[in-house]
C-alpha cells in the first residue's frame, strides 16, 4: 500500500486547480474529488506488481499506484493529464471512452500467458460500462478466467448528460459468471477474473476545468479568428433545418452542454433534440432507421474521434444502401462533426484529429464537405436538406473562437 493519505490527494489536485488558473497547465484537465475513501481502500488490493488502467479522470489512481507527485505533476504541466502512461508503475490512462478496457484485458491475456499471477484493473466511467466494448471485454475475461477486476466509477454523468437519462427506463443488465461486489468483500484470491465492482460518489468539480474562464499568456499574443459570425450562420442553419418537420437533431451535446456543437442548437426545441448515450455506431444506424422511417436525422458527433467509432454503419451500410437494395432504398442522413482544436487548451493528437480526406476516399454516395467558407455554410446545409444523398460536414472548431 502506498503511503498517501486523504489530504494528500485533495492537496495535490487542489494544486493543479491553481496551476491552471495561473495559466500554467495549457491542456484540459479532469480533476478527482469525492472518491477519496473508496480508491483508498480499493487500492489496498494493488500490488506494485498489478497494472492499473484508469480514464482521463487518472490522477488519484496514479498517486495511490506509487506514481511520485513530482512526476505526476510535470506530466500534468506538459498536457498529459487526458493519458498518463508509466511503465515502470505498469499505469495506463486514455482519454477516448472506453478504449483503454480492451488494451487492459490484452495485458491480462500475456499476464496469464506468462503464469506471472499478477493482476489487472481496469476503471471505467458509468457511460463506459453501458458501451458495448465494455460488455465484450467483460464477457471475454468470464470466458477465459483472465486476471482482470473491472471498476465502474458511477457519478451519473457522462460530460453533462445524465447517464441514466439517455438510456430511457432502467433495465436491470445481468453478467453471467460475475460476482458484483462492495469494497468490503474483496478478499486477494484467484476468483477475482470473474468479478466487477461498481461505486457511487458524486464529482466535486466539472468535467474539466476549474469552473472560471482562464486567460492564458499565449492568447494575448495570438490572433484567434474571431468567429461570431461564423457560429450565427451555423445556428441559422439549424433553426432552418428545424423547420422542416421530417428533420431530428440526435447526438451527444445535442441537449446537455459539453462541446461547441450545443451551442449552435440555441433556441431549437427539445422535442426535436435526442441526447444519445455513448454509442457511436449504434447511433449511426439509427440515423439510417430514422431515415428509411420518413424522418431526416442531423446526426451529430462532436469531434472526429468520436465519428471514426462510427464508421462501419457510415462507411458499409448508409454510403451502399442504395447500390445493395437496387435503388429501393435511399436513406439521408446529415451528419455533422468537428476539427477539434489545438489552443488554447492543446488537448492531445486523439482530440483535434482530422479525417476529411480519409472519408473523401471511403465514400463514394456521401458528400464530404469541410465548411471553411462562412459565406457557404447556411447553403451548404440548404443543399444538404434539399439534395437526395446524405453529407457529412466538418466543422473546424477553430472557426468558432472569439
């Protein structure tokens, strides 16, 4: 057991609160609070030995792994605090939900290869263990007795969207041959491969930041676009595009706020806005149902990483519909996305990825268009409307600045 106590891990991301509001930390960050107590006693299982895998949220889980706070903190500093990685301490973080799950039940796989007897634990968010990679990994490590625990830490919230919320009425989901336990009942023994855990708590920050807008130095002497009206042509665009009765806005951020995207759906009702939970293909193929059934969905993915989960229902199914049903069916879909940016908050390769031309070259009856002209954009979803193909269209974020 590492020797940290409580205050220590409150200190510390009290700490990096006040670097970032000093403008020194120039990245996102996802700061712990409320789970102090339970991630103590729960990493009192974990040997140095053990791997530990952790979400963007990773800061207590690498203090109480043994990851000295010096380190931690200039990893923190330099923009890593979405995906802390340390081999000698065998941590691992990931800033894309859930992907690190299926890396962690590899490193199971070679640790019962090896007949090593150590273990791996793999953290996930509440939104997470509903994806179903989740489900697949979890089934996959029961199946093989592999040496792996799965922590689901529930706070309700996915960004801003109530968890529960999105997934209607809650049905009770059952995992066959998993034990599901209280912190109390964890003895160290080799049934841990067929078992689970799942706390509550409640965030005690946002989910990144601070909750104050912080002035970087750098902003002063950059000179961001200034993207008013860029960001009205996008939200007279939507409320065009809501009067027609047939159109339906779904996605993530479409009725909780957590990225630009919310913003441009300003005043639209909330009868024709569908908060998805996280699940990008399978949103993608309601899109097409939606459409096939008379409606025009505006299928929505904040940013690129999250659009490429998406991309067997876009690329194998909505873009060959047409040629595979002899023309009997022509669904039309609009889907929109974001170039993500890079300043002032450098968020790492994963969030500011662009996929435009990659696309281009997949898909042969969907239009790619990339809207980097103002003057184009209230036309551009005009002709997305009143044409018969769907079109994905780009939005680079960094348009939107002001």
């Amino acid at each position: 057991m590492v020797n940290i106590s409580k205050a220590d891990l409150m200190h510390f991301e009290e700490r990096i609160k006040d670097l970032y509001a000093q403008g020194k930390i120039m990245a996102p960050i996802h700061l712990s609070g409320g789970n102090e107590d339970i991630l103590m006693d729960l990493f009192k299982n974990i040997k140095k030995e053990d791997w530990v895998f952790a979400s963007y949220r990773g800061h207590y889980h690498a203090l109480l792994k043994g990851i000295p706070m010096e380190w931690l903190e200039q990893e923190i500093i330099k923009g890593r605090s979405m995906y802390i990685m340390n081999d000698e301490y065998k941590f691992y973080s990931s800033s894309i939900v859930p992907g690190q799950l299926p890396i962690a039940l590899g490193v199971a796989m070679a640790e019962k290869m090896k007949g090593s007897g150590n273990h791996v634990w793999a953290f996930c968010g509440d939104m997470a263990a509903e994806t179903g990679v989740f489900n697949e990994v979890i089934k996959y490590a029961a199946g093989h007795d592999l040496p792996i625990t799965f922590i689901v830490e529930d706070d309700g919230l996915s960004v801003y969207t109530p968890t529960q919320e999105v997934w209607g009425k809650e049905i009770p989901v059952s995992h066959d041959n998993l034990t599901r336990l209280d912190l109390a009942q964890t003895p160290r023994d080799n049934s841990f491969s067929k078992r689970f855990m799942r706390y509550s708590y409640k965030r005690q920050y946002p989910h990144h930041g601070i909750g104050i807008w912080v002035e970087f130095p750098e902003d002063k002497k950059k000179n961001l676009p200034v993207g008013e009206e860029y960001i009205d042509k996008l939200k007279l665009s939507m409320k065009m595009l809501a009067e027609d009765k047939r159109i339906i806005f779904l996605g993530q951020t479409v009725r909780c706020k957590g990225s630009p995207i919310y913003n441009t759906l300003e005043g639209i009702s909330e009868e024709k806005r569908i908060e998805m939970p996280i699940m990008e293909e399978v949103q993608m193929g309601i899109s097409i149902g939606l459409s096939l059934g008379g409606f025009i969905p505006v299928s929505v993915y904040p940013r690129f990483d999250f659009l490429i989960l998406a991309a067997n229902q876009l690329v194998n199914h909505l873009d060959k519909i047409y040629e595979l049903s002899n023309g009997r069916f022509n669904p039309k879909v609009i889907i929109r996305t974001m170039i993500g940016s890079k300043a002032p908050l450098y968020p790492g390769p994963q969030h500011f990825q662009d996929h435009t031309e990659a696309f281009k070259n997949m898909l042969t009856n969907v239009d790619v268009i990339k809207l980097e002209d103002k003057s184009k954009i209230i036309s551009t979803y005009e002709n997305a409307l009143k044409g018969n193909r769907s079109t994905l269209i780009i939005e680079p974020v960094d348009l939107l600045h002001t």
